[in-house]
C-alpha cells in the first residue's frame, strides 16, 4: 500500500487530480448501480411474491386436498380445467407436504419443489401458524421462489375455510426470468459505469489541464526568471481565486526583489563613490612619503607630520564608512530578533550624551531626561542617538549650546548652528547624501540614515525640522512607557 502510494505521489500533478476524479466517479458510479440493482431486485421480487400469495388464497376443495392426499404423486399430470384449486397457472408449482417431508404435487405442477426441514414444521403445526417465503430448487435444479403455509381447505360455502391437519400448502414460481432481468440489468449497469468512469477520468484530465494551465504559465515565468534573472516580467492576474492571488504574489515577491537588487546597485555604486575619496587620497598620501623614501629627498618634518595626520583622518574615515555599510548591509531579521528587549531610553541616552560631550568639549550640552522603557536593540538604539548627537555636535559653532530633552517617549535634540534649508529636509535621510555645505565636513552621509532604520524598527518615527531661532530640532518618537514591567528587575 505505502509502496502504491508513493507511486501515485509520483504522478504529475494533473495525473494525480484526473486519477482522483476518476475515482471518486467510480465510487459514485458502483453506490448508485449497486443501489439500484438491489432496488430493481427488491421489486421484482415483491412482484413474485404478491403472486404466489394472491395464487395461495385461491380456494382448495376438501375433496379435492383429500383425493390428492390419497392418491399422492410426485409426478404432475395435465388437466384442461381446474381440479378444486381454481384456473393455475402451468408456469407455477403447486404442491402439499406433509409432517414427514412427503410431497403430493397438484395436476398441472410445473414440476416438483425440494421440501426443506422448514417445510415439514410448517405441515406439523395449526393452521394458525404463519407461512413463510423462501428462495428454494426444484427437481431439476432450477431456482424457484417458494411460499409455504398451512394448508386450508374450503367447505363448500363461499367464505368458509377450515384446517387440514398435518399438510402445508407449497406453492412456486420459477425465478429464471427474474435472474434474466437482474443479470441484463447488472450487465447493462456495469457497461454504463465503465463508460461513465471512463468518461470521468477524460473529463477530469480536462479539467486538470485547463485548471492547471495557470500554474503552468507561473512556472514557465519563475522558469524564464531563473533562467535569465529578469526581474521585471509580470505574471496577468484574471480573476480573484486562488491561482489569481498566486500570481499577485509572485508579482508582488518579483517586484520586491527588483527593489531589493536596485537598492542594493545603488548601494554599491553610493559606496564605491564615497570609498573613491579617501582612497585616492590615502593612495596620494602613501606615494608622496614612498617616494621621499625612494628618492632620498627628506620631506619637512611640518608636512610628513601633516601628510601622516591626513592619512590617520583618511583611515578613520574609512573605518567609520566601512562600519556605517556593514550596519546598513544588515537585514531587518538581524536586528529585530532575540536581541530585542526592554531598554530603559533615559539610560541611553545618558550613555550616548557622555559620548557627544567627550566630541565636544567646548558645547554646553544640557539634558531633560524623563524615565521610558522601550523595546528595541540596545546597541542599535544607542547608535542611532549617537548619530543624532553626533550631527548637532558637528553643526554647532564654538561655545554654542545642545539641548537634549526626553518627555513621554519624545526625545528631541536642538543645536543652534546654521540649520538645513526646507528643500534639502526630504534627502536628509536617504543613503551619502549630504549637504552642499556639510561636504567638506567629516561624514560618510550614512548617520542619519542608521537613525531612520533603527527607529522604524522599534516602531517609532524620526523627523527634521528648523528651529524657530536658528538651528536645528532632530525628533524620535518611541512607543513604551514610563515604567518598566513588574517581571523586569
């Protein structure tokens, strides 16, 4: 059986679905003609057995039951009149038994039915007793459906019947006919179902193919799309079942990956752009002190100690760039796994503004920090206030002022420097744009990029805007609450 199916779980699909039809129809197919044959069946015999009780309540003469009893013969005599048991028909059996199992057969009998133990009870008993139907054989070996009951003999007034002690009427009809009809009827069922089977598994192949033919189109294009990585071919979507919403997924999942790729060239071609700046002056800088060591000419102890400053800063930047990628290359699963917890934001935040006063030490940096409890990477979070810190550190002028306050979720940092101007505040976010006067600036254009990631992660929300006095106010909403749960130490 297991090895059977796994053969079927080895078919085609369309196969396995025209197989199913097939034998669903046939199992339909079998319980209607099995019904119907036993139906059929159960009527004809209902047919035989009302004749054989209308054929037993015609009335038997005493004289005539005492003369057969007397002269009694298993062998039917024909007669051209009735005998005291009415007009018979000579298809029929007729025929009394007695309590020993002896059989007298009446003229006319089409032959002579085999007395069973049945029988004899029936002739041992009163004529109370009730007959019985059964299916029986005749001398010959024919089928025959037979009636027995006691047997009960007219007096001669209409009406009137008494009991002849110690006899059983038997009476039969031959059943060759009957079995004629139901085995022409079982024949003609079968032919039919066979046809109708037959006919299922073509329909069901049919509609198979055409059910399918969706699908095959969806794997002659994710086909196409493996073979050629063409991300932009459509699947049409007809209708809203389920092979519909199938190829709205597909369509969905192909678009999603050519944004994916797209962002991803982006990413490269931005990173590969950046990396060319401090690269080509690394490499300028590295060659100019290899040649001094070629050549033999000294460089000024001025400029080798300003060259090797350069390349520290350049290295630096570089480092700083490379890590703002390897953030940013990091998917969301990576940072919205099991390193997701309860993080309490004004401890955060106090760990990052030691940070910031240690890259500003000639800023008045004030804080305002009220209890919050949030959930999120607690490496990530303190990153991205970092960078917000970082950027109103760098934007500052000399003595000026930071002000950091944390109410309700809201943290927002205010700097006093020159601002952003409204048209560049849609681009701040993107990835390596910076603006046109932060260029010369240190930066790799990828802070606040990290800040809109990581807050969007947490659930929150991070915006720009212009201060009513000059400057800058940076704004992250975060969903928690001002205390943390009782389960949390």
């Amino acid at each position: 059986m297991k090895r059977l199916f796994r053969r079927f779980r080895s078919l085609p699909l369309r196969s396995r679905l025209a197989l199913l039809v097939a034998a669903a129809v046939a199992f339909a197919v079998a319980a209607v003609s099995v019904t119907c044959w036993f139906i059929v069946r159960g009527k004809l015999y209902d047919e035989v057995d009302n004749d054989l009780r209308t054929t037993a309540r015609m009335p038997v003469s005493e004289v005539s039951a005492t003369t057969l009893v007397n002269n009694c013969t298993q062998t039917p005599k024909s007669r051209t009149g009735p005998n005291g048991f009415g007009p018979r028909s000579k298809t029929m059996y007729y025929q009394v038994v007695d309590a020993d199992g002896t059989a007298c057969v009446f003229d006319d009998s089409a032959g002579l039915v085999k007395v069973t133990d049945s029988d004899k009870e029936v002739a041992g008993e009163s004529a109370s007793a009730d007959g019985f139907l059964r299916n029986g054989t005749d001398n010959q070996g024919n089928s025959v459906r037979v009636l027995t009951e006691p047997l009960t003999v007219s007096q001669g007034i209409p009406g009137t019947r008494s009991a002849f002690p110690g006899y059983a009427l038997v009476i039969g009809s031959p059943l060759k006919n009957t079995e004629t009809t139901l085995n022409d009827l079982a024949l003609l069922l079968l032919i039919v179902s066979g046809i109708g089977v037959v006919g299922a598994g073509a329909a069901g192949l049919w509609v198979a193919r055409a059910g399918l033919r969706p699908v095959d189109k969806l794997t002659e294009t994710v086909e196409h799309v493996a073979r050629t990585e063409d991300l932009t071919v459509r699947i049409p979507v007809e209708g809203n079942d389920e092979i519909a919403r199938l190829s709205e997924s597909f369509n969905s999942m192909t678009a999603s990956l050519a944004s994916s790729r797209e962002l991803q060239q982006q990413l490269i071609a931005d990173a590969g752009h950046e990396l060319r700046t401090p690269l080509t002056s690394l490499r300028t800088n590295i060659e100019l002190l290899t040649r001094s060591e070629e050549t033999g000419r000294p460089i000024p102890p001025a400029d080798r100690k300003a060259l090797l400053a350069s390349v520290t800063a350049q290295m630096t930047e570089l480092a700083a760039l490379i890590g703002d990628l390897q953030t940013l290359s990091r998917s969301d699963e990576a940072h919205a796994g099991d390193r997701v917890e309860v993080v309490a934001l004004q401890d955060t935040v106090e760990a990052a503004l030691r940070r910031a006063r240690l890259r500003g030490p000639e800023l008045t940096i004030t804080a305002d920090l009220e209890p919050w409890f949030v959930r999120a990477e607690p490496t990530a979070l303190e990153r991205a206030i970092v960078n917000i810190l970082d950027n109103a550190v760098k934007f500052s002028p000399p003595g000026g002022a930071v002000d950091v306050r944390l109410r309700a979720g809201e943290l927002s940092v205010r700097d006093h420097g020159p601002g952003i101007p409204t048209d560049e505040l849609p681009h701040v976010f993107d990835r390596f744009w910076r603006s046109p006067d932060a260029r010369a600036l240190p930066g790799s254009g990828l802070g606040l990029s990290i800040v809109a990631r990581t807050v969007q992660q947490a659930g929150g929300e991070v915006s720009l805007r212009p201060a009513e006095d000059g400057g800058t106010i940076a704004t992250v909403r975060l969903p928690g609450a001002p205390a943390a749960p009782p389960e949390l130490p």
